[in-house]
C-alpha cells in the first residue's frame, strides 16, 4: 500500500501555493515541471501532468494493439523491423 503524505499549504493572494518539498519528491516534479489538479467533489489530487498524461493515453489506447494484431512484443518488434526495411528502400 502506498505511502499517505499529509502536507498543508497557505494560498497567497495571487492563489499561488508553494507545494512541500516532501510532496514534491513523492509526484517526482522539480522545478520547471508542471502538475495537473483534478477536481472530484471537494477533494483536489494534484499529480505529476506528464505521468498523468501517459496514463490518460494508456488508458485511450487500451486494447488497439489487439485490434490491429499486435498479440505478442514479437509482433511489435517484426513490425518495426518490416517498417524500417521499407523505410530504407525508398
């Protein structure tokens, strides 16, 4: 089970928060990075945008390899090579 972080913030008068160097190190951002808030009811998650953003794909993405009959990484690999074969040829 993961890890609760219990951290509180004060909002400044621009409704900037400076989020907790503890948190910070738990959603893996540093300086420059970006966080996403996502609203559910009265609770606020904040996370990691670029995490969140894969998982969000992952999640749209889910079953389209089978569709397109990708069963095995093999499949995915004999792709690849096939393509990059055309590829050359050209």
């Amino acid at each position: 089970m993961a890890e609760t972080l219990v951290n509180d913030a004060r909002v400044m008068s621009k409704g900037q928060v400076t989020i907790p160097k503890n948190i910070r190190t738990a959603l893996g951002v540093s300086t420059g990075d970006r966080v996403t808030f996502i609203v559910e009811g009265d609770s606020v998650r904040v996370v990691n945008s670029a995490v969140y953003a894969m998982k969000k794909l992952q999640q749209q993405m889910k079953g389209e390899a089978e569709k397109a009959g990708f069963l095995f990484e093999e499949d995915i690999a004999a792709w690849i090579t096939a393509s990059r074969r055309e590829e050359n040829e050209e």
